[in-house]
C-alpha cells in the first residue's frame, strides 16, 4: 500500500487498489506469526501483515492463532511445562493443551514455534525451533521499519475470542486500546487496522477509541450464526462502527458440499453500498482449500491454481484478500491490473 492510499473509509469510499494482507505472514512458506513469516510476506508485496493476538497470564498482547499452545510451538515438549496441560472450554469447544493465559510473557519467550500444519507443509517443518513469540508491539515495530515514503506497511491485527478473555479477567479491547494509545496507532491512517468476529469486542474498542479511532474490520464466517451481519441492514448496523467486513471467501465463492463452485453471492456489491470494504479470508494454494476447480491432481497437499480464485475474487471488486501465499495475490493483482481497459 502506498502512503498516499488509506483503509479508513467513509460511505462508499473504495481503496485506489485492492491490497494483500499476508495472513499471519506468508504463512505457506514459514512457520506462522514468526519474524520470518512476516519479513517474508513483506519482501512478496503484501500490503499488510496479519497477526492474531491473544493475552498472556499477565496481560501480554502476543500474536497466536490461538489462545492453545501446542499446534504452534514445542510447549508439548517441555517438561518444566507438563504440569501446565489441561482441559479447557473456550467458545464451543472443549480443548486440552496448554494455553497462554497460564504463562507469563517472560515463559511464553522461552517457547519456540513449529509449523502448524505439517503434513501439509512439511518444507516448513525445516524452521521448527528457530523464532519464538512475538507481541503485538514487536509486530508494529517491524512494519514501521519495513515501511517507506513510497510503501506503508501496516499491521490488521485480529483479536482472537475478546469477549471470552475479558469473562476470565483479562480485559482483550481495553489492554489492546491502552496498547494502541501507547504506541501511537490509535489513528484510521495508523499502523494498526483491528479485526474480530466479536461484534461486541469491536462496539466496545471503537466507543473507547471514538470515531476518528482506528480502522476495523467485521470478521464474517460460514456459519449460519454469522448469517444476520450479512443482510443489508446487518451491513448497515456493522457500518456504524466499522469501516469494512472479512468475510469467508466462501461468503463470495459459493460450493457445494464437494468443492465444486456453484456461483458467485451479491456481497460484494451490497457491502459497498453499505459503505463498506471487503477483504475476504484466507486463500491458500493447496488443493485442500482451493474449489475443486482449481485443484490440481488428488494430492491435498499439491499446490492448485490459487491464482485463479484470487483474479477472480480481484475481479468482482474485493478491496483485497487475505492470503497465506501473498506472493501468489501480488501476481493476480499485477496480472488483472494490466489487463484492465484504460480510462477513457
């Protein structure tokens, strides 16, 4: 994104091109939320980098997928932590591991990443155990100093499961508030845009932070629970505190039950006439994600045409994507752009 381009929008405005966030980096080549995962994003074009962040027993903001430690580092491993393992319901789900509201920052340091899906990315099991846990103010520091004149680079920070924190004494919107005002990024122009699914969670963060406070985006799932936000007047109720959504790509992208596309949704169109941006979540290049269209061989893990599903979604005007592979998004962006007629 260039310095001169902005995500805070107001009704209707649309961004001069659509942008590439690198979904927890460029997390198809490097273990997730890892120094290396974000530089990499960063050196393939993407216009932002995307960091969950979770709360640490001390209140701590650290970029996690989620709250549950041993998908994504060698916790399991430890045996000074083996006493930390237990049983946990978080949301709907009841999960055992170890979790990082039970360690303090200075613990969760001592921790080292693996990568989260390795049969799928076994290349990036190479890197397991060589960055640990980042915070959320180390994120906003890279992206500043990999920022130019010509290039901001900022931070879409998702806020995994506030709600849920702030009912077990960890307060996720006021910490990620006081954090933001610390570190200068409480602006719509700043370092940090903000996502969740937790519509409450983002009222109570842009109440405290006001209407000239940060950029946020409403996080959309395929689930029928999520079904209200996307009417129109869910659109128009999101609106008011909110200056986009990131909805699933299977929001746009419309499948049948094996993968096969059936058609494409109008939600691209009637979340623009509500005033609000798109930038639909997560496209990956292997087959396991990608419509069967788009797969190539039977192999889950074989890299498909994650190209195509991202012209396409670049082609009924998202306002960028969400994507594991950014160089991938960079190339469709690049290729529909100059295809596109001139202006008369």
């Amino acid at each position: 994104m260039h310095a001169t381009e902005s995500l805070a929008t107001h009704a209707a405005a649309r961004l001069p091109r659509a942008v590439v966030v690198g979904h927890r980096g460029a997390c198809a080549y490097r273990p997730e939320h890892t120094i290396a995962s974000y530089e990499l994003a960063i050196d393939m074009g993407a216009d932002l980098i995307e960091p969950d962040i979770v709360v640490s027993k001390d209140g701590a903001l650290v970029a996690r997928h989620e709250n549950e430690l041993s998908r994504t580092t060698d916790v399991a491993t430890r045996p000074e932590f083996a006493d930390r393992c237990t049983t946990r319901r978080v949301g709907r789900k009841k999960r055992v591991g170890w979790f990082a509201e039970d360690f303090t920052l200075a613990e969760l340091r001592t921790l080292r990443a693996v990568e989260r899906f390795p049969g799928l990315r076994p290349t990036n099991t190479a890197y397991d155990g060589q960055y640990g846990i980042l915070t959320l103010e180390e994120v906003v520091e890279l992206a500043r100093r990999r920022s130019t004149p010509q290039r901001q680079v900022r931070v879409l920070a998702e806020l995994k499961k506030p709600s849920w924190s702030a009912e077990r004494g960890q307060p996720m919107t006021e910490l990620v508030a006081a954090e933001l005002r610390r570190l200068d990024a409480t602006g719509p122009d700043g370092t940090v845009v903000v996502q969740s699914f937790d519509v409450a969670a983002l009222r109570r963060l842009r109440a405290d932070l006001g209407d000239d406070g940060p950029t946020m985006f409403q996080l959309v799932d395929v689930c029928p629970s999520d079904d209200s936000l996307l009417t129109n007047a869910g659109l128009r109720a999101v609106s008011t505190y909110a200056q986009g959504i990131a909805p699933s790509r299977d929001r746009i992208l419309l499948r049948d039950a094996e993968g096969t596309l059936t058609g494409v949704s109008d939600l691209v169109s009637r979340a623009h006439s509500a005033g609000l941006l798109v930038v639909p979540w997560s496209l990956a290049a292997e087959n396991a994600f990608l419509p069967r269209h788009l797969r190539i061989g039977d192999d889950p893990a074989g890299i498909g045409d994650l190209q195509g599903e991202a012209r396409l979604l670049l082609a009924l005007g998202v306002d960028g994507v969400i994507t594991d592979n950014p160089d991938v998004a960079v190339a469709a962006r690049t290729e529909l752009t100059r295809t596109e007629p001139a202006a008369a």
